[in-house]
C-alpha cells in the first residue's frame, strides 16, 4: 500500500474520524483507524462500535493495500506537518513509513483482516433534508437531551418523520424541547426512531455546509446519512420514546409577553445569587410586572423586577435558572411567550408567532 496526499486533503476527514474513535478502548484495534486504497481512492474509517464515519478521498498516485494505523498520533503527526505539505505514505510490513519533507515517522500498525466490522441490517427506509435545516432543528434541541439518565432513551434525540413532516424532541426529565419543520420532499412513510447522544453530537459538529442536502437512511436499529464524501452511521437506541402529548392537554394561565434580551440579562444577574447545586430562581407574576428573585445557603439575595405584558391572577412559581436561559437563547425573535399551566406542573416558552420550535420547562419546589 503506498499513496501521496495533500495535508490539508487528509487534516479534515482525518480529525472528523478521530472525534469518534474513544481515548481508552476494550479492543486495542478500535485506537486506530482503517485505511483502505482501492481505485484510486483512500477509504478512512473510524468507529466505536456504536458510531462510525467513513471518509473517502481522491488520490492520484496510489497502490492498492490496507491497513490500520494509530489514529492520534497520525493525526498529530498531520496536523503538525505545514500548511500544504506532501505527504507520502508507505506500508512496510507490519510498519507504515510517512514522508514530507524532511520528516520522517514510522508507526508500529495492526493488520486490517482483524479491524471489526460495524453490523447494520438492511435499511429500508430513507428521506433527503437540507443540511442547514438539519443543523438548525439539532441546535434547537439537543442541549436538551440527558445524559447517562437510568432511563436510556432519554440520552438521545427523538427523530419523527410523519410524511413530509419532521419533529425532533429532547428530554432530560426536568425540560424538553420539540422542533417542527417541513421536508422539500414527501417521505411518503411514518417512523420514530431514536439518535444516542453521542451520535447527535458528532452528528452536529459534521453539518458544516448549510447549502447541500443529506441523504438520511435507516431501519429499526440503524441510521445512515451521507454527507458529501463522508458516510456517518449509528446504532439507534432500542426503546420506544415516552408519549409526551399529555401535557398540551391542560388548562393554561394567559400568555406572558416580554422582551427576551431583557429576561436574559434579568435571569444572568440574579442567578450569580443563586444555589450553586440548584440554580433556582422564583418568578413573581402580576399584571405587568415579573419580578425574579432568588437565596442562597450563604444568605444571599437577588432581585429584578421587568415589566411584561400580562394581564390575569397573580402567580408565583420557581425554576432553573439555566434551563431558562437555554430555552429563551434559543428563541429567534425579539419577544419571548411564557405560558404556565394551571396546576404549575409547567412553563411553555415559544415565540409570538408561529414557529416550529417549543420549550416546556418543569418548576421547582424551593
């Protein structure tokens, strides 16, 4: 196996498969990467057992081989190279030799026969989206998701497809939030399936050109999705999502209409005084005014008071204080709609005018 290579042609798929591959692995061959060259074209791939990307690149100049080198320390090597250096990489047994200028590394490698192969079933089902429009809809809920919650599905991202119809939902127990977006092209099935945490977070960092479209397939225990010259594959999470529809279904105090930049500031300051471990602020509601408050064990105090529109019963009701900033950051017009349910079993946040994305956040008991 011999090729030559650009840096700056390898840096990037290469650093993209290093994200995936763990620091301390069962299997000493999961360290590092499969290099395989055939037609003309080097095949990187990279994989935990639970994700996997593959990456596959031009080269002019190649004999055909594989083999699996360290990922880390090729990746360093590569990344220390400078800017537009050649790179000529040789296998010599059960060594590879890499060449630029002059530099010269070997590095001790594994056969590829022994490189485990990621098992997917059959996927039968698939869709197209924009990759922008997939970027957005992660963004708005991913910060959501739980992490190693007892209850597994939660460590993970909820992707609906109804149709042309897309939804996204994220839990950790305490929040939730749900992102509704159209697809350009009718699926033209109905399925729910389950991302792992890990998988949606490589998965975002990924999406870095808005303008192409991702061909997106699955089946009940995997998702595959093409993006340019990479492949990203997962296994998905084996459970059936909580039914999250009750609580639409209740009697809601009236709206609450604010200027979003001001509750963010307000929340920032105030909660500087609140319980480190809890982050709890109380917010007192009355017709025209919210007044946030909060105490810690040290006996400190803080307190701001905003003038909102809202006319109805006077209330008074605690959060996490963060869990407020994520919500309301994410909103992308100026006025943020808190709405509270009657029991104050929760908090709505969404925008004045329709939009696809909603945060419900849960109280707390201070």
């Amino acid at each position: 196996m011999k090729f030559i290579i650009n840096r700056e042609s390898l840096l990037t798929p290469l650093q993209q498969i290093v994200s995936v591959i763990e620091k301390r692995q069962t299997m000493p061959i999961l360290a590092n990467v499969l290099m395989v060259i055939e037609d003309n074209q080097l095949i990187l791939t990279g994989t935990d057992l639970e994700i996997q990307i593959i990456a596959k690149i031009a080269v002019a100049t190649a004999t055909a081989g594989s083999i699996t080198v360290p990922a880390r320390k090729f990746l360093d090597i590569c990344r220390l190279l400078p800017n537009g250096a050649e790179i000529k990489f040789e296998q010599q047994a059960d060594k590879v030799k890499i060449l630029s200028n002059r530099s010269r590394f070997s590095l001790s490698c594994l056969p590829a026969d022994n490189y485990p192969e990621f098992s997917e079933s059959n996927l039968e089902s698939q869709f197209i989206i924009n990759a922008g429009k997939f970027k957005k809809a992660l963004d708005k809920t991913t910060f959501c998701m739980a992490n190693q919650d007892v209850r597994y599905y939660l460590n993970g991202l909820l992707l609906n497809i109804s149709n042309s119809k897309l939804k996204l939902v994220a839990s950790d127990g305490h929040r939730l939030s749900i992102y509704e977006d159209q697809l350009e092209q009718a699926a033209g099935f109905e399925a729910r399936i389950i991302l792992p945490r890990k998988g949606v977070l490589e998965l975002s960092r990924l999406l870095d050109d808005f303008d192409i479209d991702l061909k997106v397939e699955f089946s009940a225990n995997n998702i595959r999705i093409f993006i340019k010259n990479l492949i990203f594959s997962a296994k998905l999470v084996d459970s059936k999502y909580p039914d999250f529809s009750k609580v639409f279904q209740q009697e809601f105090f009236n709206q609450i209409h604010i200027q979003k930049t001001h509750l963010k500031e307000a929340l920032t300051r105030v909660a500087i005084l609140s319980n480190e471990k809890f982050k709890g602020v109380t917010l007192d509601i009355a017709s025209g005014s919210l007044r946030i408050s909060t105490h810690n064990p040290e006996h400190d105090e803080a307190e701001e008071e905003l003038s909102i529109e809202y006319t109805g019963d006077p209330l008074s009701i605690a959060f996490n204080a963060q869990y407020l900033l994520d919500a309301v950051t994410n909103l992308d017009s100026e006025l943020a709609v808190l709405t509270i349910a009657n029991n104050a079993s929760s908090c709505f946040i969404d925008e004045p005018n329709e939009c696809g994305y909603k945060f419900i956040v849960m109280p707390m008991r201070l």
